[in-house]
C-alpha cells in the first residue's frame, strides 16, 4: 500500500503556524523556570545527560524505581524484530496493584485517590483504602461473570468512578478493556465490540451531560440488538435512574454484584508483555484501529512523565486533568499515570459550562487544584467568553498549567498563562497521540525555558527527528514530518488483528532510510533556531476537532451510506475555537436532487452522521453540490475544499479532470 502524505507545506495550518514562529523568533520570547519552582522541581536537567548516555538503562531504572516487579526483568528493550518491540519482556507485574494496593500497603491508604464530582453537583470521595477494596470486588464480579486473563471488556461509561474501577478491576485480572467513548454511537459501539469479540459489556443506565441525563443502556441494547454477538453479559451501573429495559439472562446490575462479592483478591503477577488496553482510533481509512497497549512499558512511561512533565508532589498536590476516560488521555492521565504515581485528583462528569460558565474554576477553587491538564480547544472557548468568568474564582492554588491534543496558539498559551495561571505558572505542551501511550514532547518545568505555541523538546528517553518525504532529516528552521526514531516503552505493540495495518500505517514509509525504520506520526513538524520543535497539525487524511481525532473516510462512508448521498468529500476546516472542524461536500443522487431542498439535506445528513458515528462527527456545514474536484486519475482534491470551506482564494487547479468545477462550485456557494 502507498501512503497518501501531503508534505505540510499543503496545510493551511502550517502558513499559520510558520507566521508564528517568525513573530516568536524576532520577539525572542520564553520563560525562564521561576527560581523558587526549578528549586523543588522533580526534574533536573541531569535527566536529559543520563538517557542520552544510556537510553535503555534509563528507561531500566525508571521502571525499577517507579514500579513494583512481582518478577524482576533482566531483558530491557527486544527489538529484534521491528517494529514489534518487547519491553521488560521476561518480568512480572500487576498493574492495578501498582495503581492501589501498594499505596495502602505503604501506609498511604488514608490518601485521597479520587475527588469525583458529578455534574448535577453531587460528589463522592476515594481514598486509596476505598479505591483498592472497590477494584477487588469488581475484579471477584468480573471472575464471577467468566471473564479471565486475555479476555476483552468493552467499557461504555461516563465520567464516573465506576469508570475508573472497571478500567483496574479488568487490568487487576489480566484481560484486556476497551474503552468506548460515551458519545459514540451504538454503530460505533458495535463495530468496536465485534472487532474485539468482547465477551462483557459494563455500561450505565445513563449519565449527566449539560443538565440532562443521556442513556447509554439503550445503546447497549440497540447495539447488540440483531445479529447475535460475543457479549454473554451487560453489567448496568445506576447513574442516571432514566427508564431503561433489561433482559435478564444477559443483565446485571453492578451493585447488586458488587454487594455480594468478596472484599479480597489476590493481584497475579503478568507478563510485562500482557495486553492491558485495546483503544480504538480514527485513520486514514474508513475502519478505526484497535490500538494496543501493554502492561510493563505502558505504566512506566505513562507514570514517569506524570511526574516528571507535572511535577509531582504526590503528598501536596491535588491533579485534575479533565480528559473523559474514553480517549487516551483519560487511560493515561487520569486512571494509570496518576494512581500509579499515588496522586490525589479531581474527576469531573460532566461539561465545562453546566450549570454556569464557571463550572471549572469553581472545581478548582473548591478543591483547591494545582495541577491542571486540559486542550486548548477549551482554552479558546474560555478565551471568547472573557476573563471575568474565571476572575471570579480562587485560582491561586495551581502551580502548573497543561495542554494536550492540538496545536496550542501563542495567543491561548499566553491567556492561559497569564489569566488561569496568574502569569506564574509553567505551561507544559505536551505532544502524544493515541499510539505514543504517553507524552513524548514537552517542555520541563523547573527546566525548560518555555515559549508560546511550541512543545519544545522531547523528553528524556524518547528520540524524535523532523525529516523530509524521503527521510532526509530537515535542518533547524526547516519543516517536515515528525517521526520517532527510537522505540519507546509505552509505544504501541500493534493494531488489534491487524498487524500488517500496523506496519502499513506507521513503519512502511520510513522502512529504508538513515536510522530506520522509523516511526512515522502523521504529524507536520518545524523546528525553529533553537532547535524546538513546532507541531503543525495532521498531514494525512486525520481531522483534529476540538483536540479529538477523526477521521475524513469514516464520516465520508457515513454519508454515503444515506440513500440521500451518490458521493461525499469531508474536509477539516480551520476553526477558531475547535481548531479544525468537519466540512462536507455531497452530491445528492439524482432522484433526490429534486425532491429535497439543501437545506433539508444537510440537516437530514448531520443528523445521520450523528446516528452512525457519535455526534462529534456531526459536519458543522454540509455543502450540496453536483461535482467534486478530481484529478484526472479519480482523486478528489481536499485541498481546493478546503480553501472553499474556508473562505479562500481557490488555489492552482491546473491538475483537475474539470477545471471549471471549482469556479462552479464557489459560484453556487457565494450565491447562496
Ligand atoms: O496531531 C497531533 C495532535 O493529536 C494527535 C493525536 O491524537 P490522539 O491520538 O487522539 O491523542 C490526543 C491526546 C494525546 C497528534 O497526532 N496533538 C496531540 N497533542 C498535541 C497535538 N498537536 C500539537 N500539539 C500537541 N501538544
């Protein structure tokens, strides 16, 4: 298979972003660690010397220092068949004991694990005692339920404890759990499930979400409704005591189950190797990847950089990263890096702006946050509404301020640094992705110099390079494609039964060149004089809106598979808030062309994405039109959509089939 990469000079984002760099390098901006900060810090710069001089011996330590080995490793890193890599492959955890009951045994059971609040304004508090004896009895349910190590459990909860429980309870026993995102739909829900023959669904009748409870029980059944599938149980917990019905040879309710389970529950030791996690993930093709993680380099990375990138004081700090468990983020940053690092922090159900727009500060006040990890889509939606909103509020406590999911602008990092963060605080940009397990570019803080809009400097231990489409690494000040040039421990083992996807996708276009193969991360990338580096967004066909992945084929066969549709182009648009946003072209078949007007269409066809896929797929416009752009050889020009979709000058259109289509197109639109 060949890749279809744009280089990034294509993205309309990069102009943006170059303009950036230009204006920062003149002004010469950064900010120095503040004395009293960099005197405590967690990191020092030794960290960078010491995994330069020994990478393996490095990560070696860390997870000798960081985690408790039921069975010591002595094999570092396998790699001698790439890319699938083995990391502390002959050792033995568990990883939910990592998470819980070694804090208890180490007298840190009276800690608080979880401050959760609940978006109608309920709250329940975790210490570690309370969180540990929750995993062992969910992980008895789980064993009563038939389910054993290797076996899958699909998750499908909102933003409440239970969601946490479930993720350890699942991990304590050694099967493997697949998160879905609340807001998917039952499709997407399904074609997860399918794809991991799940054996067990644990769901809730419903969750808050803007003041209302949403079902997501009735999902559940939608989706296993029809064709008979590998779910043998749903395990129901009451949250939003919306009507819901129940099938009794298939249901059950978790407190029912968890009231009658027993309180104890040995952790076995596991392969460092054991699949912990599968997550699925848009691509450049209409089916999501099953992402797959393991067990041993997983926690170590996602533990060290929780640390080390936050600064973590675990005694005195109160963490709040506000990601849902149902993307990575929430897997490594909320469940796994903190509790592994025995942090307190904050978890909250519902949306930043219920019931009033100070939602947020307000959690941050009442529990006095000081660390706080959040995207930058927010930021710029906070941004719009002013700085009184969070000027009401005692921000005082945060000392740390994080970003992650998308580029984040100069403009939201200085409000961000200057108005949440009282002008005092670090800001960490942290760069991942789904597949990196864990952040792999950030800045320090009590270290690094940070400057606005960059995520700098790949942390110690992880090898990252900008090269050009043939691989030729790109001199400071050069643009090109980020790739990774070492393996790392909390990096993807695969995509579920789908290895050769796994090759194709992300070590195929840099198999034969200096250093390779390399890790390719379908990502634009600058560095600057300094050396820093610049993300400047996706350069495959992956839309990045409001910090979530998505994919421009997957919302294409949706639409497509609407009687309405005879074909569909779906672009990402630049968005001020959302970063980018999803903007569809249709030609509508010829029998309906006629019958229904555009705007009926348009407004049939976001609600049918929605159905199929989740309402964050939802197209924010959908454009009817009677032809696409294409090149001679078939290929829709996204490129000309996008300058459509955005306003702009029509670009070069010399390559088209038809190169009036464009003119037609743009006429038809500005008439309208
Ligand atoms: O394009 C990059 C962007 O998000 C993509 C990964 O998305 P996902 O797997 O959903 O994980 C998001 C949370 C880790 C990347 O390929 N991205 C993520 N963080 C940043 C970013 N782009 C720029 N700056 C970041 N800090």
């Amino acid at each position: 298979m060949t890749m279809s990469t744009s280089t990034p000079q294509d993205s309309p984002q990069t102009a943006h972003a170059s303009h950036n760099i230009d204006t920062l390098q003149k002004r010469g901006k950064t900010f120095p660690p503040p004395p009293e900060f960099a005197a405590n810090a967690i990191a020092d710069a030794g960290l960078y010397e010491k995994a330069r001089a020994d990478r393996l011996g490095f990560w070696a330590e860390q997870a000798r220092e960081i985690l408790d080995w039921q069975k010591p490793f002595e094999s570092v890193l396998d790699w001698s068949n790439p890319p699938f890599a083995r990391w502390f492959a002959d050792g033995e955890l568990n990883v939910a004991y990592n998470c819980l009951d070694r804090h208890v045994l180490a007298g840190n059971g009276d800690r608080v694990a979880i401050h959760w609040e609940g978006e109608p304004g309920d709250s329940r508090t975790f210490t570690y005692a309370e969180l540990t004896e929750k995993v062992k009895r969910a992980a008895n349910v789980l064993e009563g339920l038939g389910i054993g190590a290797g076996d899958r459990v699909a998750i499908y909860l909102p933003m409440i404890p239970e969601a946490v429980i479930s993720m350890l309870a699942v991990a304590r026993i050694g099967a493997v759990h697949s998160v879905v995102f609340g807001g998917f739909s039952a499709e997407s829900l399904r074609t997860r499930i399918d794809d991991a023959e799940a054996k067990l669904v644990i769901t809730a009748d419903g969750g808050w979400r803007k003041g209302k409870v949403f079902p997501l029980k009735p999902t559940v059944d939608t989706a296993l409704g029809g064709e008979p599938s590998s779910v043998e149980h749903v395990l129901v917990v009451r949250r939003g005591e919306n009507e819901i019905e129940w099938t009794d040879e298939r249901d059950v309710w978790w407190h029912d189950a968890m009231d009658g389970a027993d309180e104890e529950h040995e952790a076995r030791g596991f392969e460092a190797e054991q699949p912990l996690y599968i997550l699925y993930t848009s691509g450049t093709t209409g089916k999501p990847k099953g992402i797959l993680h393991t067990s041993g380099g997983y926690l170590t990375q996602v533990a060290f950089t929780h640390r080390t990138v936050f600064d973590l004081h675990p005694e005195t700090d109160v963490y709040w990263c506000t990601a849902d468990v149902g993307w990575v983020t929430g897997h490594s940053y909320v469940v796994y890096g903190p509790l592994a690092n025995g942090a307190t922090q904050v978890m909250y159900e519902g949306t930043p702006d219920t019931p009033h727009p100070g939602r947020w500060w307000e959690i941050i006040q009442k529990y006095g946050v000081t660390i706080f990890y959040a995207a930058p889509t927010a930021i710029r939606s906070f941004m719009k509404l002013g700085r009184e909103i969070p000027d009401a509020f005692d921000l005082s406590s945060l000392r740390v301020l994080g970003s992650v999911g998308e580029p984040i602008n100069p403009e939201a990092w200085n409000w961000y640094r200057n108005v949440i963060g009282g002008g005092r605080t670090p800001i960490v940009d942290t760069w991942w992705q789904t597949e990196t397990g864990a952040m792999m570019i950030s800045p320090l803080p009590g270290v690094t110099a940070t400057k606005p809009g960059s995520a700098q400097v790949p942390l110690p231990g992880i090898s990252v390079d900008v090269r050009d489409d043939d691989g030729n690494p790109v001199p400071f000040g050069g643009g090109g494609l980020l790739v990774v040039t070492e393996p790392w421990p909390s990096m993807l083992r695969g995509i579920w039964g789908d290895p050769d996807r796994f090759v194709e996708t992300y070590w195929e276009k840099f198999a034969n060149v200096p250093g390779g193969p390399l890790y390719f991360a379908g990502d634009g990338a600058r560095r600057d004089e300094d050396g820093d580096i610049w993300l400047l967004g996706r350069v495959d066909d992956v839309m990045n809106v409001s910090g979530h992945r998505l994919s421009t084929a997957e919302i294409e066969s949706s639409l497509v598979s609407h009687p309405f549709v005879a074909e569909a182009a779906v672009v990402g648009a630049s968005d001020e808030t959302t970063g980018q946003a999803v903007v569809a072209f249709v030609i509508l078949r010829a029998d309906q062309a006629e019958a229904v007007s555009a705007e009926d269409a348009s407004a049939i066809l976001r609600h049918h994405v929605g159905q199929q896929i989740g309402a964050i797929a939802r197209p924010r416009t959908i454009f009817v039109v009677t032809e696409l752009p294409k090149t001679r050889s078939g290929k829709i020009m996204r490129r000309l959509l996008r300058d459509v979709a955005e306003g702009r000058e029509i670009g070069d259109t010399t390559t088209l089939a038809d190169t009036q289509v464009m003119q037609i197109i743009s006429e038809r639109l500005a008439q309208k």
